[in-house]
C-alpha cells in the first residue's frame, strides 16, 4: 500500500481531503484553523509526521474519544433530565401523600375540638335551663307567699274595721276564751278601755254562776281582742295573738 501511495505521489492531506462544495470546503478549513490553534501544531506537518495508517488511526482514535465524551456529555445530560423528573414526580408525590395525611389529622383536630365545645355549649344551655327552671319555680313560691301575705293583710284590715263597727265581736271572742277557764275562779279580763263600758253592760252575759270577773282597762289591748288572767294561767286572745296564729297555720300549710 506503502509502494502505491509513494509512485503516485499522493500526499496523506490529499488522501484525506474531501470533495467538498466551497460553502463546506470553508467550514472543513475553519475546522482544521481551530484543530491547529488548539494543538499548536499545523495539520498538514502533523499529516506529514506520520503514516497513512497512524493518521487514521490517530482520527479513528480521536473520532472514538470525541463520540464517546459527547454521548457521555448526553447520557449525563439526559440521565439528569430523567433523574430530575423522576424525583420532581417522587418529591410531588410524597408531598402530596404528606399534605393529605396532615389535612386529614387537622381536620379530625378540628372535628373533634367542635365536637367537645359543642358538647360543652349543651351542657352549659342544660345547666342554664335547670337553673332557671329552679328560680322560676322560687320566685313562683315566693310570689304566692307575698300575694297571700299581702291578702291576709288586707284581710286584717277588713277584720278590725269590722271589729269597730260591731262590738259584739268582742264579746263574742270573750266568751270563747271564758271556756279555757275553770269555773269557780276570779278572773280579771284586759280590754280596750273604749269597749269597757260595753262590756260592763253586758256582764250578766260573762259571769258564771261561781265566778268572779274584773273588767280591767288597758290600753296595749286592741279593739276585739282580750287578755285573761287566773291564779291557774293566762288565755292570750289579743286580736294580735290570734293573727300571728293564723298566719302559722296557713304559712305552714303552704309550706
């Protein structure tokens, strides 16, 4: 091959030349400007340096080394594009799983938070209701205690005006309390000085056929009521007395 080469006289540079158009006949010389600017060595005196079989295998080698960093260059560009995707679409997933999982603890939070004040609104509203149902119910007994104290007032009014006009009330009252007195004894009777000369009049209608009676006036007395005194006890039928007694039988009766 050597012997073929050499009786032509065909250059290495020649052999390697391409037929090429003159727009890429200028693009293969801008090649081989920068080849030669980078290896600070011509291409046609590293051609002539060597054979024609270490020129192409320095090329094939070149050529094997240029294609092996550029798909190493694209492997790795093209591994980070799919490693880059693969953990954007790991990373949104696990995101996506760890936002759900912390919604759902907060809305069970949440649930269970509304769930406890609610319980706790009832229970205040029944605490409220039961509180008032106990009020209503004191203010009922109380109202009635004072619409009946205020009746048995008016009440006390109408019995006393009524004592005034009609005397025989007092006598009437006089003579029931004259049968918790034993027969026989002295008695002397406390009244109003303005019914005594009432009563003195109607003294006759007193007196046992073995008692003695003494009409004493005083003044402490009100009208339609009297005060007995015996050596054996006293008989309260002061009008006041027998009121107070009243209202103890009814207050007791209402509560």
């Amino acid at each position: 091959m050597s012997k073929v080469l050499k009786s032509h006289k065909i250059s290495v540079l020649e052999l390697l030349t391409p037929d090429l158009s003159p727009t890429e006949e200028e693009s293969f010389k801008s090649i081989l400007k920068d080849l030669e600017e980078n290896r600070g060595v011509s291409i046609k005196e590293e051609i002539n340096a060597l054979s024609p079989e270490e020129l192409l295998e320095e090329r094939l080698k070149e050529g094997f080394e240029k294609g092996y960093q550029e798909g190493l260059d694209l492997g790795k560009t093209e591994g980070f594009k799919q490693g880059y995707q693969e953990g954007l679409d790991k990373g949104y997933k696990e995101g996506k799983e760890k936002a759900e999982q912390e919604l759902k603890a907060k809305y069970k939070e949440l649930e269970e938070a509304l769930k406890k004040d609610f319980e706790n609104k009832v229970k205040e509203v029944s605490q409220f209701l039961q509180k008032l149902e106990e009020e209503t119910k004191t203010l009922v007994l109380n109202l009635d205690k004072e619409v009946l104290t205020l009746a048995l007032k008016i009440a006390q009014k109408i019995v006393l005006k009524e004592i005034n006009i009609d005397k025989e009330t007092t006598l009437n009252v006089i003579k029931e309390a004259l049968n918790y007195v034993a027969e026989g004894i002295e008695i002397n009777l406390k009244v109003n000085p303005e019914e005594l000369s009432f009563l003195q009049e109607k003294l006759s209608q007193l007196i046992g056929p073995s008692s003695k009676i003494n009409l004493i006036p005083d003044p402490t007395i009100s009208k339609g009521g009297v005060f007995i005194e015996t050596a054996l006890g006293v008989v309260d039928a002061t009008i006041e007395k027998r009121w107070e007694r009243l209202l103890q039988g009814i207050f007791k009766d209402e509560g």
